[in-house]
C-alpha cells in the first residue's frame, strides 16, 4: 500500500533541502524508490508516480500546459 501522505512530505523536505520550488515525477520517483517509498520503472522513470498523480493522489500537482505535458509537483505542506 503506497503511504500518500508520506510521499508528500518527503517530496516537501528534499524541496526544501535542495533549494527547489518544485519538481518533476522521473527525480521524484527516483528520490522515493531511494528511500523506499515508491518502487519506480527501470524503463519508464517516473511512471509510478505518474500514475499517482493521474489519479488524483497528489492533489497540488499539475499539468501547466494542460494534458499530456509534463507534470509539476510544488511543495505542498512546507
């Protein structure tokens, strides 16, 4: 079962110590398989958690150029 709250706020704190606004799912889900959060895809970065945020998981998460572009999840807690 994938914790979303923690996703959340791991995601929050590696924003917050790397100095970024926001970030994309493939250094996301790379970051969340290092900690062991979220397994991600050896031959699609990032597909986990995109099918995360296709679903609504990550509520503060968008798509600025609308479907089909690229993902931006911004902190959302801190």
């Amino acid at each position: 079962m994938v914790n979303i709250k923690a996703i959340i706020k791991a995601l929050d704190e590696y924003l917050i110590k790397e100095g970024k606004a926001s970030i994309g799912p493939p250094e996301a889900n790379e970051y969340l398989e290092k900690i062991g959060l979220l397994n991600d895809s050896s031959t699609r970065p990032g597909l986990p958690l995109r099918r995360l945020l296709r679903n609504g998981d990550l509520p503060h998460a968008n798509q600025p150029g609308g479907k089909g572009t690229e993902w931006i999840i911004p902190k959302y807690y801190i």
